[in-house]
C-alpha cells in the first residue's frame, strides 16, 4: 500500500513539474495563428500598394476575410484588424479573444509595412 501511495506521489510531483511546459507549448501553437495571419495581412496590403499606391485600412477593400471567432461558435482565436495605414505605412493587429493561461491578459501581435511582427502584448 505504502509502495503505491509514492507511486501516485511522485506520478503527481512529475505532472505538476510538466504542466508549465505543456501551457507553454500550447499557447505558442495559438499563437501561431496570430503570426500567420498577419503574414497574410502583409501580403494583401502590399498588393493593394502595388495597384493603389498606398496602403488600406479596410479589410475587405484588401480582400481579407475575417475567419468566424472562436467566441461566434468558430474556429478563430484572434480578431484581426488594420489599426493605421498612410500612403507609406500600415499596422495590422491579431488581438486574441481568448485568454490562454487565465491570467486576465489577452495576447497581440502587429505586424507593419516592413513585414516585422511584433508581440505587443504577451500572454
């Protein structure tokens, strides 16, 4: 008996130890959502530069569509919006509507006109 209660003991100091890292994993693969569809934000924006010579704040003006969010009963962690755009540069957002590790915070990314993302606000 005494074997089995170390047994579920040291099964459940194991798990503990493990949890951080599995959360962290997880939200990274989340947060490659974010990250991938800012890529594709780019990509858009720098077409429609190539026709228009200045950059959108529209997503449908660029062709974007707005995957269905996981809080509408959808598929998609992140909202996507352009927040500025100008002749020469854009800012595009993935604001999470989700909060992963249940910390009260909600994970951001922006990418711009030179193609670097940036985590604004971390998760």
């Amino acid at each position: 008996m005494l074997q089995i209660m170390g047994a579920i003991l040291i099964a459940g100091i194991l798990t503990a130890l493990a949890v951080p890292s599995i959360m962290k994993a997880v939200t990274k693969a989340k947060q490659g959502e974010a990250t991938s569809q800012l890529e594709h934000i780019y990509s858009l924006e720098r077409l429609y530069f190539m026709e228009f010579s200045k950059y959108s704040s529209d997503l449908e003006e660029i062709d974007f569509e707005q995957q269905k969010l996981v809080t509408e009963d959808g598929g998609a962690r992140y909202k996507i919006e352009i927040v500025e755009s100008s002749t020469t540069t854009f800012i595009g957002r993935a604001t999470a509507v989700q909060d992963f590790d249940g910390d009260g915070v909600f994970n951001v990314w922006e990418i711009n006109q030179d193609r670097t993302i940036t985590e604004t606000v971390k998760d």
